[in-house]
C-alpha cells in the first residue's frame, strides 16, 4: 500500500514506521521539525513495556524518580515513583522517532498539508507547496487542529471537556522531580517537569475559563514563591488547547472510515483527567498500523475502531466520564491527605502517575486499601 502519514509527532512518526517495516511505502507529511511543544514531556514506563522497540531512545530523557503534591489546602506529599517517568523535550523526543521512521525507508515530506480527499479509489493529499498526491490510505497525526479531521470528518478534535494550558520553557530550574500543584480556585494544576536541559513549566484548566495571560501570572506566582531568584533564568513563554473528549466521544470516538483513520490528539484520544496523551499517542499508532497491514485500506479503520475501543479506549471512556469530577478540591485534599500516613494510597497514587493503575477498578482497589489500612 501506499500511505499518507500527516504530522510528525509521536503518533506519526510511530505510525509511520511500524507501517514501513511491514513493508509499505510511506511518505510521512511534516514542515514543522525541529519542534519544540508546550506539555510536560514525560513518557511513562507502560509505553516502553507495551513497545520495548522504543527504549533504546530513553537515554534522551531525564529520568524522574520522585514526585512532589501540593494539595489546595498547602500540604506537600512526596511520592517514590517505583519506575521513573523518563522526560523529554519534545524537539528531542519528537526528531528521535521521525528519524527511527526514516531510517526504515520513511518518506519525509517538508511540506504543510492543506487539504485531503476521498475520492474513488484513492485519497488525494494536497499541500501549500505542490499538487495533490494519490495514496490508498491517509493516517491524520496531525493534532489539535487537525486538517485530516476537518475535511474528512467535518470537525475539529476536542469537546466541552478539552484544556487550556500556558506556561513556560524555564533553564537551569532548580528541580529533578515532578512537581504538581493542585488549584483551590478553579479544576487544574501547575505542573513543572524537569527536562534534560530544561523545565516545562505550566498550568493546565478547563478551556474557557481563563485568558492566557492569567494563566501565565498563576505559573509566574508559583515560580516566584517555589522557586525564589528564578527571575534571572531564561525562559520562553508558549500556550496551546488540549483537546479531550466528552463522555459520549470518549466511548464512541469517530476515529475513522474508508481509506483513513485519526490517531493521538487528531481522534481526542487524550486522557480527559491528566491531559497526558504521548502514551496514548503511540498506542494508537500501533492498534492502526496492525490494522492497516491485516484489513487493507478499505476495511482498517473498522477493524482499529473495535480494538481501540475493547483496549486502551477502554482508559480514555472512563476518564471523559468522571473528568467532571475530578479535582474538587475538598477530593484532592481528602486522597492526598490520606496518603500522607497511609502506604497503601501512596502506592495508588504514584501508579496513578505511572499509568500502572487503570481508572478501572480504582475505586474498588482504594476501598480494598482503606479496609487494608484499618486492620
């Protein structure tokens, strides 16, 4: 088959690779590297697990073996993380694996995709630069905005449950461990996440709620109380929407039909709790890639759907469901304020971090480990 890839990110680049070693022609469709990209970065050990192909470039990332959680009412836990959450600068992280898709024969085309059509036995793929191109299939990898999406499905990713997010790329910050404050005012957190040559540092609320620049003062603030003389460090400000499926999106996602399929933030398919999507990202990648190389053009993205959705789907339906729920503050202070004597919630909530804990059957593990804890 001849396949079109659109953007170069994690689920691209992945994708695009896992189909050229199955021995398909693949021009991958990406002007924006090197890139760098406003999220936290960390790559949690299920994804080296469920793909142990990818650890070879875990030495690019800074290792976090530790986490700090300040609740809204002020306290501070600090958690081990059993596994470290590797953390990379997405420049690093995202021309790692556009360079594992080229080095299996990975067509890189430098050019921005414009517009893409389903018509008769093809998909035409069109961009600012030259005339439109003929391929069996198109994968849209191409995030939040994603053209793929708008012009084969008629809409944009994201849902009344999505994020807002600003921060900044901070040098020379003082920190090896995740750090992660909890807002009393509003469903949020800050987040700093050391990289290997520097922190992403950020705030992330439902979108709507406040401007970008009120974001920015609430990371300036935290910056200035946690981190006292940090005004002299470089930084670069950035800010961006996450996209996050509502309950109904999250069990059903539209991630596809003839001849195309939506992979990582392009299908919403980003944890609606955490905003963390790289794992989902590569996840996605892989359960498309099988199905194309299995069912064909015409029969894949049916073929990916039922599977996404009996597998790490599952994960993204039960956070869209109970997003609403989460980070009430009087709930965070009640969790966190339990762990702080109880072991066993500890260990939840650094699984929670790891990705090692499925929303399903949390509640059911907390309520074993509460009665655990009074006996």
């Amino acid at each position: 088959m001849e396949v079109a890839v659109v953007g170069g990110g994690p689920a691209g680049a992945y994708c695009a690779e896992r189909l050229g070693r199955s021995g398909h022609s693949v021009a991958l469709f990406d002007a924006s590297h090197p890139r760098e990209k406003a999220c936290g970065g960390g790559v949690t050990p299920i994804v080296f697990e469920r793909h142990p192909e990818l650890r070879e470039i875990r030495d690019a990332g800074r290792p976090a073996r530790g986490a700090r959680l300040r609740t809204p009412d002020g306290r501070v836990l600090r958690l081990e993380i059993p596994q470290p959450i590797d953390i990379f600068s997405r420049r690093v992280l995202d021309a790692l694996l556009l360079e594992r898709a080229k080095a299996v024969g990975v067509e890189h085309v430098v050019e921005r995709v414009r517009r893409v059509a389903v018509e008769g036995d093809g998909v035409q793929v069109e961009t600012t630069a030259s005339a439109a191109r003929c391929f069996d299939f198109v994968v849209g990898a191409d995030g939040a905005s994603s053209v793929v999406r708008r012009c084969l499905l008629g809409e944009k990713p994201g849902g009344r449950g999505g994020w807002a997010a600003a921060g900044y790329y901070v040098e020379g910050l003082p920190e090896r461990e995740i750090y992660i404050e909890f807002l009393r005012d509003v469903k949020g957190y800050i987040w700093a996440f050391p990289r290997p040559d520097h922190s992403s540092v950020g705030v992330i609320v439902p979108i709507g709620r406040e401007s970008g620049s009120a974001l920015r003062r609430r990371v300036l603030d935290m910056l200035e109380q946690r981190y006292p003389g940090n005004e002299s460090l470089r930084r670069e400000r950035f800010g961006m929407s996450i996209p996050s499926p509502t309950p109904w999106q999250g069990k059903w996602p539209r991630l596809g039909g003839p001849r195309f399929a939506l992979v990582g933030d392009a299908g919403n398919l980003v944890d609606g709790i955490t905003g963390e999507g790289i794992h989902y990202a590569i996840d996605s990648a892989a359960v498309l890639a099988t199905a194309l190389h299995e069912a064909g053009p015409l029969q894949a993205h049916r073929i990916y759907g039922a599977r996404w959705r009996a597998g790490p789907g599952r994960e993204i339906a039960r956070a869209a469901h109970w997003a609403a729920h989460y980070y009430r503050p009087w709930a965070v202070d009640r969790l966190l304020g339990v762990a702080h004597w109880s072991g066993h919630t500890q260990r939840i909530v650094a699984d929670l971090l790891m990705v090692k804990q499925p929303y399903t059957g949390l509640f059911a593990r907390v309520a074993r480990d509460a009665v655990a804890a009074l006996r």
